[in-house]
C-alpha cells in the first residue's frame, strides 16, 4: 500500500499520461477478433450468454474466458483483484503473446457490477477535516432548505442560489467521499478498462484519455486502456434479447424520434451547464433524419408522452422509472440520475437501467453508486457520434465517457451499430461537435 504522499504524486503522474499521452480513437472500427467475452463458472446462463455471443458475433472461441466468483452484484476489492482482475489479465496478455490483438472486453449475467469501498487509513487531521466537512455540508443544506420554502420557482435570484448551493453541495460529497474512503467504490466493468495499466491511485476516478473534448491528446496508456460492455440483464432471456435483437437492428436500421428531456435551467452552475448540453444536442440533431422532441419543462416526460422512442436522454428522476415511453426495436438511452445501476437484478427495483431494458432498450448506461454529475457522457458528443455509424457503441461509449475507475457503466453488444448502413447524421469531424 502506498504512503500518501506517494499516491498523490503517482496518481497525478498517472492523470498528465493518461490525458496527455493517449491518442485519439479513430483507427479502424472494432472487429470481433479484438473481443474477449467474461464469463462466471459459478452461474450457468452466464457462461450461456458468453457462448451464444460468441457464436452468434463469430468471435473466436478460444476468446471465451471462465472466471471463478461469487456472482453477488458487490465485490470486495481483494475479491476483484484475485478472482476477476488476476485471471483476465493473465488470459489476455497470452493472447496478445499470441499476435492477437484485444481491445474490448464483454462482462457478461453473472459477474458483479460493483466494487465495494476501501476502508479509509485516517489519521487525525484527517478526521477532524471530515467532521468539518460534514458540518459544512449540513450548514448548506439548512441554507438550501430555506430558500427552497421561500418559492425560488417565482425567483431567478433565489434560482440562482439554489444551484450554487447544490455545487458546493457536490464538492463537499466529494471531498468527504476522499476523507472516509467511500470514493474508492467503482464499477467493475471501469476498472476493467485498466486491467493491464500499471498500478494507479484507487482513489476517486481517472480521466479517461479518449474522452472527445480532450481532443485526442496522445499516449501512454493507450495500448492498456481497453473497452468494457456489459450484456446482463434482469433476466438471460433478456440478455440473449440484448445480442439478438442488436444484429438484427443492425440490418435494418434503427427508426423513430429521439426524445431529449432539459430541465428549463438557466444559470452557470453544474446543472444548468449539463441541461444546456440537452438542448445543444437537439440543435445538432435537428439535421439529423430522425425527428427530434425536446422538451425544456421542469418535469420529465410523463406516461404517454413518448412514443415511437428510438432515442432518449434526460433527467432527473432518482431511482423511479417513468414508464412515459414506447421503445423502438433497438433503442438507446439513458437518464442521468445518481443510481440508475446499482441493481439490474432487483425485481423490487424502479432504476432506470433495469427497467428500461425489462422495456425492450438494448443499450443504455447509468451509475452503480454516486458518480457526479460531471462523469455522465454529454449527450451532445454521444448522440452524434452514435448517430453518423462509424462507431460502435462501445467505442460511441468510450470516446463520450470522461472517467476510468469509476462508476458508470455501459450495457449493450459492444458491436451494435444502428446506424452502419443508414447514417442518421452526417458527423465528418467528431472534434466540430465541440464547438
């Protein structure tokens, strides 16, 4: 275990090569010889859903790699590192001692979604920092109770407040989240994206150097930096849907309208920024040939006002699914909220992520513990790059996903791509999406 001192020093070290030192992601797109599929010896349909993904992608079959482990959706990270990190690693460092080339991995029902907190070290200092910071944290959110009462709709002053009180808000859970340990949760599908990188800070996330708005910055870490998806599903049957109905769409085409849902904020703070990059993205879809519904109201879509829902992004409806939808064969989406996969298997469960695929999505993405708001992909580079069909979705995924070893994780065949033979805009430049 690194002195602390000494993690800082690496994990900045780590940050400048990551951003600094990757190069951007636009050779050639992602083949089926460069997939390796994880399964779990200890759930049968997982090692079902491997197969029959390899059969039907024509992978090869020596690329179906068994893992031993609980197949809890939680896992410690000694767990992790043993059972799931050491034995991935080893099988894809001999296929690359092979000659092959890998550079996607696919979780598969079966294997755990999430990384469980480290037990922070901390000394006094230490500790009485993190009682301020709680202290302050309440403080604020006496503040923000108060003026919500005083009727901060009919304000713009008070509106304004309000989303500065919600930042300081978020950076106080950070930084407590560093104090106590708890920013050391991660997706295991994230932390997978670095299975053969060097040894890096587990504290809190790394930029991830693919990241578009990084503009392609060159790299170090690129040749160990990989590309996770996941095929699970609350059920196998609907995770074997996840696969058959991607090459099927494939052929025909993804049809509908896309639905984008803003909130109607206007201030300059991390909300009304990320609401801003919602009705950005319907300005650069409106030359798309999907027709586009934006709707700027404070509510989310409600029952019925969604149909024919090829595409989707909005927000914030916390852990309750708004069953406003009917999906497209194919569809993509997801809602930006804090805990939209922490459970794909919970029956009793109302997250997004579940119940949008238990609804017929085939891809989508979402959090399996608190990832601020800054670690959601902007609809405005994910949408366009999906929707011009040079990519993937997992590489739409990677170059629109900001962090590694984190939290979000992404759900789909990695190889789907909707709109390979019928591009629905025309994206020449990925970078003018920046503008």
């Amino acid at each position: 275990m690194m002195r602390k001192n000494e993690k800082f020093i690496a994990s900045v070290i780590c940050i400048f090569c990551l951003i600094y030192l990757s190069p951007f992601l636009t050779e050639a797109s992602l083949v089926p010889e460069e997939i390796v599929v994880l399964v779990n010896a200890q759930s049968s349909q997982s090692i079902e859903i491997g197969t029959l993904y390899i059969n039907l992608r024509k992978l090869p079959s020596h690329h179906l790699i068994k893992i031993d482990v609980a197949t809890h959706e939680s896992i410690s990270r000694t767990d992790y590192e043993e059972y799931i990190a050491a034995p991935l690693r080893n099988s894809i460092n001999s296929l690359f001692s092979r000659g092959e080339k890998i550079r996607c991995i696919v979780t598969t029902y079966g294997i755990p979604l999430r990384i469980n907190a480290m037990k922070s070290l901390i000394v006094t200092d230490d500790f009485k920092e993190l009682l301020q910071r709680r202290n302050r944290k309440q403080q604020e959110r006496s503040k923000l109770q108060k003026i919500k009462r005083q009727g901060a709709d009919l304000n713009k002053e008070l509106s304004k407040k309000i989303g500065k009180l919600n930042s300081e808000i978020n950076q106080l859970n950070f930084k407590i989240s560093q104090l106590d340990g708890s920013d050391t949760i991660s997706a295991v599908d994230s932390e997978l994206t670095l299975v053969l990188a060097p040894d890096y800070s587990l504290s809190s996330f790394l930029p991830n150097p693919q990241f578009l708005p990084y503009k392609g910055r060159n790299a170090a870490y690129f040749s160990t930096v990989l590309m996770v998806s996941r095929i699970d599903a609350p059920t196998p049957e609907l995770a074997h849907g996840l696969i058959r109905t991607s090459i099927e769409v494939e052929k025909s085409g993804l049809s509908g309208k896309v639905y984008l849902d803003a909130r109607g904020k206007t201030g300059s703070d991390d909300y009304s920024t990320f609401d801003h990059d919602i009705r950005k993205t319907a300005m650069i879809l409106q030359k798309s040939s999907l027709p586009v519904v934006l709707d700027n109201r404070p509510q989310v879509f409600q029952e019925g006002d969604a149909p024919d829902a090829a595409l989707y992004c909005g927000w914030y409806s916390l852990a309750k699914y708004i069953d406003a939808f009917e999906w497209s064969k194919g569809a993509i989406g997801y809602h930006v909220a804090s805990s939209e996969a922490v459970s794909i298997h919970n029956p009793k469960s109302e997250y997004w992520v579940q119940r949008m695929i238990e609804k017929g999505v085939i891809g989508t993405l979402g959090p399996v513990a608190e990832p601020y708001l800054q670690a959601f992909p902007p609809p405005s580079v994910f949408f366009p790059l999906l929707m011009s069909g040079n990519y993937t979705l997992a590489e739409v995924f990677t170059l629109s996903n900001p962090f590694l070893s984190w939290r979000i994780i992404l759900i789909g065949d990695p190889l789907y791509n909707p709109f390979k033979n019928k591009p629905a805009l025309n994206v020449r430049n990925p970078l003018l999406l920046l503008q």
